[in-house]
C-alpha cells in the first residue's frame, strides 16, 4: 500500500512535481493534456505514471527552445519552419520527397504546416493524419530541430515557388521542394550557366580539357556549375575559383557535410566566393541515390551540360538524361565517338547531343543554339555571339590563346 501511496499525488503535489503552478496545472487538465486518475470532492489525484510523461515533454520542449537561444540559425520565416516539419516526417515515416509531398500537400489544407511543430496539439495532428506515435514523431522532431540549428546564420531555404526560387529550375519536374543554399545567392539567377561534369575517376587529359573549357566559359561571362565529386567535377570548380569566376556547387549531402573529405577546402571556398546548393535538409541521412538525384538539379541549373569524359556506367550519364528530359543541351567530345570501349556516344548523338572538337566549338554551338538570349523588354534579344562582339572579340579569338584543340579524353568507368 505505502508503494501506491508513494505514486499518488494531489494537485499541489503535482504542480511541484512539474514545476509549474496549480492553475497551469488545472489548464491542463481542462485542455485534457493531463489526466487525473481520480477526480471527487477530497481533491484531484494524479498517477505519477501520467505525471512523468508530462514532465518529459516540458522537459523536451524547454530543451528544444535552449537549443534555439544558442545556435546561430533562426526559423524566422514559413519557409524555414514547413521544410524542418516537412524533414521531420520524410524522417519517421522513412519517405521520399515525391512520396512524402501529395500527402503533406492534403495535409495543408487543414492544418497550418508553417507552425512549429513543438505543441501537443500540432505534433498529435500530424501524428493523427499520417498515422504515426505521436511520441516517435516528437522524438524525430527534436532531432530534426537540433540538426537545423547547426546551419549558418546566413544559410537560406527556398521553397519551390517563391519569388527567389531559381526561375531556370523551376520550370523543370526535377525541382525540389526546397533548396538550401549557403554563399551567394545571386548566383541562382545567372541567366549563362553550363554544367560540366564526368568520370570520377578521370584521365589527366580530360582534367585538362576540363580546365581549359572552364577557362573559356569563365572569361565569357558563363557560371560553370558542377558537383564537387572527384575529378572532372573538381577540375571545374578548381579552375573557375583560381581564375575568380562564378561557380556553383550542386552537392549530394547535405549542406554540413563535406564529401569527398579531400574536397573539402575547394568545397569552403565555394561557401565563401561561389554557391553552394543542396536539396536536402540538415536532418537527412546521406544515401547513395542522393547523388544521381542530385544531377537533376544540377542539370535543371544549367542551360547546356557538357560531358567531359565518361564510361558506360559513370554517372554523368545520368545527367545528360535529366538534361534530354528538361529539353537542356548536351555536348560530347568529338572523340569519344570513335571510340570502341564505349557505346553510349552516339546514342546521346542520336538523341541531341552535339559533338564538339574544342573549348571555341562549345561555345560556338551555345551560340548557336541561341541559349544564352538575355529576356528584355525592347525586342532586340542579344545572344551569346553578340555579347562577345561587344566585348570586341570572337568565341574564336576568345579560346586561341590558351588552347587549339583538346586532348582526346580516354573514357573511364566510375
């Protein structure tokens, strides 16, 4: 009996207990957040069972709120607070974007998804809808929660069809519901950007050829965008950030994380003079699919994606097929077509993709293509050719300085 006696407490005892006073207390119960075990004339008596779990959750709450006064990120817009709910359920219910979106979609209309979700009423609703423990998604809420903090106090999330959502990858189906980006955001409206992209573990040559087209694009006014893996990707980045040209990094980990280590300087150097952007929250897990969903959203960044050297099964192949889908260009060295260890060549040939023999015929064939025409309101439309006209030189006058023809790339697997 004393056992039981000891579990048992009244009103006074039990607004101690949470430390809180008897009339928060008695709100409680009203609101039916707490339930007594007994209720008569003598009094009101609480279970310490039920007292517990009250606790627990003022506990987390106030450990959550800690965590905000002393991280630097702030969720100080709807945007920030809909992507941290959004991140928490793709966490505990173990979804995709794609999967995850029609149902947080329907959710919304009912339910405000703006509203941090670190209130009994707002985690048991989503607990509710979805059908999750509302102690388990509170759980992956409080982690999801820490895992933003550790962003930057400049650190942006941009939600898919806001104002400064990047208008070239909005206009594709690969656009993801939010993009977190870290370094200069401008970069997201460059109206020239070309992808370059290729085997990880590329030739020498193709490093060079690398370098050198990037130098191109660079001295042309053209952002050079790829995704800081190793090789080619690297080249790229690494020649537009010694030359002080704009780069974007599209990366498939999160916006804390640096992969491949060794990248890492290259990749801090992007947060400081170029953009980095990432599709995934600071409370995802890195997995392997990550990376080839990334290319979509590089492809969808870039109007022409150029494939500097790859094999069968490389991963810029991907790429190119995202590009064919968005209706993006894609250029190829002339050289890889004749070669025998490869197939792929002349299949993207027979889609679209354009061969190109030097740094001079890419830009040629952008030109050409007139992908590069910069939207005005006078009718006259100024292409790639004209802009180089007016800075008094040619696409060919701009490439023969440095380099007459590239080196032929030796296509290796990943």
């Amino acid at each position: 009996m004393s056992n039981l006696a000891e579990q048992l407490y009244f009103s006074k005892e039990a607004a101690e207990y949470l430390g809180i006073t008897v009339q928060r207390l008695n709100k409680l119960v009203q609101d039916g957040k707490i339930k007594p075990l007994k209720k008569n004339s003598s009094g009101t008596v609480y279970h310490i069972d039920e007292l517990n779990k009250r606790k627990e959750e003022l506990r987390i709450f106030t450990e959550v709120r800690q965590g905000e006064d002393k991280g630097m990120f702030r969720f100080d817009t709807k945007e920030k607070i809909e992507a941290l709910n959004f991140a928490t359920l793709m966490n505990a219910l173990n979804y995709t974007e794609k999967k995850l979106e029609p149902l947080f979609d329907e959710f919304s209309k009912d339910h405000a998804i703006d509203v941090l979700m670190d209130s009994e009423d707002a985690y048991k609703a989503y607990a509710a809808f979805f059908k999750i423990d509302p102690f388990y998604l509170f759980d992956e809420y409080k982690k999801a929660y820490k895992a933003f903090l550790t962003l930057r106090e400049n650190d942006e999330i941009i939600k898919r069809g806001s104002y400064d959502y990047p208008p070239l990858l909005m206009q594709t189906k690969d656009a993801p519901r939010f993009l977190y980006i870290r370094g200069k955001k401008s970069l997201l409206f460059e109206e020239r950007t070309v992808a370059l992209v290729g085997s990880r573990q590329a030739s020498e040559n193709a490093k060079s050829n690398t370098r050198s087209l990037a130098d191109a694009l660079g001295k042309n006014g053209i952002t050079i965008v790829s995704g800081l893996a190793k090789g080619i990707d690297i080249s790229a980045h690494a020649e537009a950030l010694r030359m002080g040209f704009n780069t974007i990094a599209v990366i498939g980990t999160n916006l804390n994380q640096y992969y491949p280590s060794e990248n890492k300087e290259v990749q801090l150097e992007i947060e400081r003079k170029g953009l980095v952007v990432s599709q995934f929250s600071p409370a995802s897990k890195t997995e392997r699919w990550f990376f080839p969903l990334r290319n979509g959203v590089m492809s969808g960044l870039s109007l022409a994606t150029v494939i500097m050297e790859a094999g069968e099964t490389s991963g810029a192949l991907k790429q190119a097929d995202f590009a064919l889908k968005q209706g993006r260009q894609i250029l190829i060295p002339e050289s890889a077509l004749h070669l025998e260890t490869v197939t792929w060549p002349a299949k993207y040939v027979e889609r679209g993709a354009i061969p190109v023999r030097k740094p001079s015929d890419v830009l040629e064939r952008l030109a050409e293509n007139n992908i590069f025409q910069v939207k005005r309101e006078e009718p006259v439309q100024q292409t790639l050719v004209d802009y180089l006209e007016d800075l008094g030189k040619t696409a060919e006058q701009e490439t023969k300085s440095f380099i007459s023809e590239w080196n032929d790339p030796i296509l290796v697997e990943d």
